[in-house]
C-alpha cells in the first residue's frame, strides 16, 4: 500500500481534531480533549479517575493534568472515593451541567 496514504490519513486526522478543538473553545471555552472528559462524566457520574484515563486512552499522570485543569475551570467537582482514599471520584458541576445542551450538538 502507499505510504503516502497514511500519510494523508493522519493530515486529516489532525485538521479535523483541529477544527473541533477550535470550535470548543469558541463556542465553551474548553478544548475538546476536556470536552471529550465531560461527556463521558456525564454518562458516568461519579466515575473513578481510572477509568475516564481508559476511556480516553491516557495515562494517569496525563488525566490527572486534564482533571485539575478541569476543576479549575469550574465544570467538574472532584471528590474522595469512600471504598479507596486514594481514588478520586469525579462529578459534573453546574456549569459543566450547563455546557451540556451546547456541547451535545457538536
């Protein structure tokens, strides 16, 4: 096969991913990686850090970045998990309840 078409196959990748996080930013003022994280939340309230890393397909240090930025943004809460004082459950805020109904339709 082509080498070139893999080539061409990962420019598009790569504008595409572009315009969406060009988009979410314009229209949430969040990049789409967090606006990825926050429609998984949603479907999985409370969910474990853990497991938003796999669903993602990012390590742990890099979802703990993601998370914190997140926080700081003031969409998501993160709270203590009771079973494992060392995981961190996290939940929507109202304002990342708020950015839903726009986010969705992206």
């Amino acid at each position: 096969m082509d080498k070139r078409l893999f080539f061409l196959i990962n420019m598009a990748q790569h504008r595409m991913f572009k315009f969406a996080d060009t988009q979410c930013e314009q229209r949430l003022g969040i990049p789409v990686t967090q606006a990825a994280a926050l429609m998984f939340i949603a479907k999985n309230e409370g969910c474990l850090q853990k497991t938003l890393s796999q669903a993602l397909g990012l390590n742990n240090s890099a979802v703990t970045g993601l998370v914190g930025r997140m926080q700081k943004n003031g969409i998501i809460e993160r709270k203590g998990c009771a079973e494992d004082g060392r995981a961190s459950r996290l939940f929507l805020s109202d304002e990342g309840k708020n950015k839903l109904p726009i986010l969705y339709p992206l």
